[in-house]
C-alpha cells in the first residue's frame, strides 16, 4: 500500500469551476484550457523540474506555484502544486493585463 503522502498517480485539478467561468467568458480560450487540463490530469509530477520539462514556457515560482502561459500567451494561468498529493489548485486563471495587476506569488481564489 502507497502511503497517501507519496502518492504519485494522476493528478487532479482543483477548481476546475474557475475554469469554466473564465472560458464562458473568453470562449477563445476553452481550447487551449481544455488542452491543459487533459494533460495536466494525465500527467503525475513529482517535481516542479517535470512541470518545466513538459511545458518549456512554464514559470516556477515560489510557494509550489507555477505560471502557464495559455493560448500564445493571451491568458495566463497560476496554480498551487501539492506534488505530494498530486494536486493541482487553480488559484487564477485571466487575461495577461489582469495577470499584470496581481501578485502570482499571492494571489487567492475568489
């Protein structure tokens, strides 16, 4: 049995909600989201140096939290990695000039 502090299957993405409100939206960037989210879903990180392989363009910050650029850098997307739980929280999901406006270090859901 896999201690559930070293699990290392799927991840899973919290807040998938935010998502959807934000595509609703920006119907232009449902695509590009839904590309993320399959493959964040299917993927089991375990170091932030995975995130980096898999998405070059990506910036690791500190507090576990990563930056991804979506649709060619139209939207940004930050979350919150638990690598241990395998757990992806969405913390802000928004244009590049709301990007601009807040603290990707800090930021919190609404």
């Amino acid at each position: 049995m896999i201690p559930k502090w070293d699990y290392h299957g799927p991840m899973r993405v919290i807040a998938v909600s935010a998502l959807r409100e934000f595509w609703t939206l920006h119907p232009d960037a449902w695509g590009p989201l839904q590309a993320w989210y399959r493959e964040a879903v299917s993927a089991s990180w375990a170091t932030p140096t995975e995130i980096k392989a898999q998405y070059g363009s990506a910036s690791i910050l500190k507090n576990r939290r990563v930056v991804f650029n979506i649709k060619g850098n139209a939207y940004r997307l930050v979350v919150s990695v638990a690598f241990r739980l395998q757990i992806v929280y969405v913390e802000f999901v928004g244009t590049h000039e709301a990007y601009d406006a807040i603290d990707a270090d800090t930021v919190e859901p609404v």
